[in-house]
C-alpha cells in the first residue's frame, strides 16, 4: 500500500503549503553577480584572510606589555611565513619561534593568541600545540 492510499483510507488530509510554479527567473550577467553585495562582501573577506595573521587583544597587551617590536628584523612576515608553513602541513595550534621571541598560534584561525619574550619563556611548557615552527 502506497502512503497515499493509506493517508486517503485514513481521511488525513496532509498539505505542504502552497507552491508556486509560475516563478520566473531571468538569468543575471556576469557583471552583476561580481558586483552583488555578497561578492564585494566575500572579496573583502578573503583579502583579510590572505594579509596575515591576526592578533587576539591578549596577544597585543604582551606585545605592548613586553616591549615586542614587531617590525625589527622582519619579524612579522616571518611569522606570517612562519604560520603560512604550518598551515601547509596540516597544524591547528603552533608555537612559531622567531630569534627570542615565542608566538602562540591558532593556526586554523590565522591568530596569535599570545606572544612571549625570552625571559617568559624560561620555566615555561608549551601545551595544546601539535607543531613548532622555528625561523
């Protein structure tokens, strides 16, 4: 027995909502879909994502708090390098070592969760890491 018959034996009525057939569609040019707010919107996402890594505000507090410079011997993009290379071999959360500076990564993320200096690091164990890039 089909379930209609057995709906119709039974006298349950069963409605879907009403469905329209009559839509038209027209078909877009190509020049409108790459200027739909969706696209600009996922451009602009995708060249964040493509710009380097992302510091979560605790990480920014330690760079300050420590007196980190970022920018003296290349050391952020070699730590964009750095997470770039991690996440060609598959790594979700990495401690990046850069001279004598640590980073914590989110890999997945693209984020520096935190940063420490070489006096930081002493006495310290590095959990919930499955990689360590060093450059």
């Amino acid at each position: 027995m089909l379930i209609s018959e057995y709906l119709q034996a039974r006298n349950i009525s069963v409605t879907t909502g009403k469905v329209n057939t009559n839509i038209q569609t027209t078909p877009q040019k190509s020049s409108d879909i790459k200027n739909s707010p969706f696209a600009q919107t996922l451009r602009t996402e995708l060249e964040k994502k493509s710009s380097g890594v992302e510091f979560s505000k605790h990480a920014l507090d330690r760079i300050e708090d420590r007196n980190i410079d970022m920018t003296e011997n290349n050391r952020l993009s070699r730590l964009n390098k750095a997470v770039e290379i991690a996440q060609q071999k598959g790594s979700d959360d990495a401690l990046v070592i850069i001279d004598s500076t640590a980073f914590i990564v989110s890999v997945r993320n693209n984020k520096v969760v935190t940063t420490l200096s070489q006096d930081d690091m002493k006495g310290n164990i590095f959990t919930n890491i499955d990689s360590t890039v060093i450059m």
